[in-house]
C-alpha cells in the first residue's frame, strides 16, 4: 500500500507562512492527483486544493485562492503545499492526500498547524 | 456555494443494517458527481472506503457498499462491527471542486 508520510507539527504567528511536506512511498508518484485538505478543530473537512504529480497542474479552491501554492518535486516524489497570511482561522490539522482516476485512495497522517501570538 | 448534507449521527446495533446518505443543495447526486465516501476515526486520518459510487478498495470490508439512492449517494453497512463506530464522510465532485458532507457520528451500542 502507498503511504504519504508529512512534515511534523507546526507553529506560527498570525501573518506568517506555513509550508508542509507530502512525501509519497511510489515510484508511481507522477500518476497521483495530489489534494490538500484541511480540518479545524470540530469542524468538516475542507478540500484546499490539487495538483496533477505528472505535469504540474494545480487548481485551488476559490476560498484560498491568492493564498495557497501547492508545488511538487518528482525526483523527491514530494508534494508541498504554502499557505500565506496567516491567521488564527487557519489553525487546524491539514491532510494530504492521493487521487488515482475518480477515486481518493491513500492520506497522509495529517499535520497540525497552530496559529497563535 | 455547494453544501453537501449527511445526517448527524446515527446509532445502529451490532450485527444490524444501516444506511447513511449524502445530499447536494445543488440538486440529485449522480454518478458524475464522483461519490467517494470515508471513515474517520479520533485522532485519525480520514480513510477512504468506496469511490466513483459504489467501487470498493481492495482493503474495504465486504459489509460496506455505495450506491446512489433517491438522488443521494448512499452508504450501507450491513452487520454492523463495533470496530464501525466511527465518522463516516462523503465527498462530491462539483462545479470542479471537491465538496466535504459535514460526517455522520455512527454509534454501534
């Protein structure tokens, strides 16, 4: 099974940048559609956004647009994703996860970004 | 705005049947809209069960199966395990985005 393993926790000040890592365990890391998902404390799932691991090609959700940046590096089979101006609303636990054809299959352990003065 | 409705809990006895489904303020759910459906436990990531509707992971339990029912996507889980007690989370493709259901906290008592 294909596991996507993330960077560690996170803490930051309200304006700051966050960055958190995805890597994938594939040589067929290039076939995944790469999605970023967050989910605040008690709240749903929040779908942020995906990039295509073979050509690059990215597509954000229209609430973070202008704020979110995901990248990847292939030989790294790495998935990033930015995250600008922080605030406290953003304070949750953000997911990677890897789309083959219509279906969602494997999450990252998530990763807990804190932001706070 | 697309919002995804599931029902808020559910309590269901083990060895039982249940059905959990997923509605779009947009209109019926279809098999275009990509139904993919999770399971997530406390502290845990989301883990995914059925996509595309009604196609299993080779790791999903035979109990679970999708299907699309009165113009939602629909989850049952026929004999029910304690180890079921958890959120179950649907997720529609539309508009080209993804859409998160709020969850439904299914109890096993």
């Amino acid at each position: 099974q294909v596991q996507f393993v993330q960077s560690g926790a996170e803490v930051k000040k309200p304006g700051a940048s966050v960055t958190v890592s995805c890597k994938a365990s594939t040589y067929t890391f290039t076939s995944y559609v790469i999605h970023w998902v967050r989910q605040a404390p008690g709240q749903r799932l929040e779908w942020m956004g995906w990039i295509n691991a073979g050509n690059g090609d990215t597509k954000y959700s229209q609430k973070f647009h202008g704020r979110v940046t995901i990248t990847r590096d292939t030989s790294a089979t790495t998935a990033y994703i930015e995250l600008t101006s922080l605030t406290s609303d953003d304070t949750a636990v953000y997911f990677c996860a890897g789309q083959l054809s219509s279906g969602w299959y494997f999450w990252g352990q998530g990763t807990l970004v804190t932001v706070s003065s | 705005q697309t919002v995804v409705t599931q029902e808020p809990s559910l309590t269901v006895s083990p060895g039982g049947t249940v059905t959990l489904t997923c509605a779009s303020n947009t209109g019926a759910v279809t098999s275009g809209s990509y139904p993919n459906w999770f399971q997530q436990k406390p502290g845990q990531a989301p883990r995914a069960l059925i996509y595309s509707t009604s196609n299993k992971h080779s790791w999903t339990p035979a109990r679970f199966s999708g299907s699309l029912l009165g113009g939602k996507a629909a989850l049952t889980l026929s004999g029910v395990q304690p180890e079921d007690e958890a959120d179950y989370i649907c997720l529609l493709f539309h508009g080209g985005a993804w859409v998160f259901g709020g969850g439904t906290k299914m109890t096993v008592l």
